[in-house]
C-alpha cells in the first residue's frame, strides 16, 4: 500500500512539473509588442508622438516603455 501511494505521488508531481514547465514556455513565447497609449492617439490622428521617449525609443525600433508599451515595433504589412 505504502507503494501505490508513494508511485502515486510521484507521477502525480512529475505531471505537475511536465504542466509548469511548458506554461513557462509558453509565456516566454508570447512576448508581444503593444503600443503605448499616447502613440496610439498620435497615430489615430496621422501623426508620430512626439515625446522625446517615444522618439527615442522608435529609433532603436522599440515601444516606450515608460508611456506603457512594450517590444519590439511590430513590422507593418
């Protein structure tokens, strides 16, 4: 009996550890870019921002993430 339950356990936190170690995975995966509000706003009205943030951010390609965005400027189609 003693058996059973310590097998029991152990394939029970291998499945644990299987699960938490794809999700982490898959977080690292889905690392998007999302804009920041204030480039949104900009962009809705034909313009570029014109925070020095923003700008400084958009020459290395970036979101600015001190306005809130995050990534990499996602390449337009």
């Amino acid at each position: 009996m003693k058996i059973q339950k310590a097998l029991l356990a152990v394939i029970i936190g291998s499945a644990l550890a299987f699960g938490f170690a794809h999700a982490a995975d898959a977080k690292k995966d889905a690392v998007a870019s999302k804009v920041a509000g204030c480039c949104v706003k900009a962009a809705a009205d034909s313009k570029a921002c014109a925070h020095p943030c923003c700008v400084a951010a958009a020459k290395e390609k970036n979101n600015c993430t001190k306005c809130g965005g995050a990534g990499a400027i996602a390449a337009k189609k």
